[in-house]
C-alpha cells in the first residue's frame, strides 16, 4: 500500500518555481532583460519538482502482493500493520 511519501524536496522545488515565476512578473513590467533568465530557472524548478514527485511512484518496489511500499523507514517484513522502523526493529 502506497502510506506515506516523504516528497519534501519536491515542494521546495515547486514553491521556489512559483517564486521564480512571480520574480518574472515583477521584473517584465519593469522591462528587465535579466526577467527572462527567472522564467527559465522557474520552469527547471516546476519540472524538477514534478519529477521528483514521480520518482517515488515509478522506481517503487512491490511485494509478492503487488503492493507498493513508498516508505522506506517501515519494515515491510513485519508481521503487524503499525511496523516499527527498520532502525529499531533491527540491531
């Protein structure tokens, strides 16, 4: 089962996006020729950001289920649904 994604570098990659975009606005109505580099870090930021989304989804493990497990701090082997991670299930 798909429980948790830890996708925090993706949202900071997104937010700096939408950034970079608002940082464009401002400067075209300004006329700034440097406004054009800020649009194009701004897309590199949205299409990092997207792909790190689906990074997680697409490079999954299954189980002999065929479920998917995204977060890798739980054991999948454990015999209870609330697993313990793998750092103190394990010495």
């Amino acid at each position: 089962m798909i429980k948790v994604l830890k996708l925090q570098k993706g949202v900071i990659a997104i937010i700096l996006g939408i950034i970079g975009v608002v940082v464009y606005m401002l400067l075209r109505e300004q006329n700034e020729e440097v406004s054009m580099y800020f649009l194009e870090a701004s897309g590199v930021f949205l299409i990092a950001g997207a792909l790190m989304f689906l990074y997680p989804i697409l490079f999954a493990k299954k189980d002999s289920d065929g479920c998917v497990q995204l977060n890798p701090e739980i054991d999948p082997d454990a015999p209870d649904p609330d697993a313990q991670p793998l750092e103190e299930s394990r010495p």
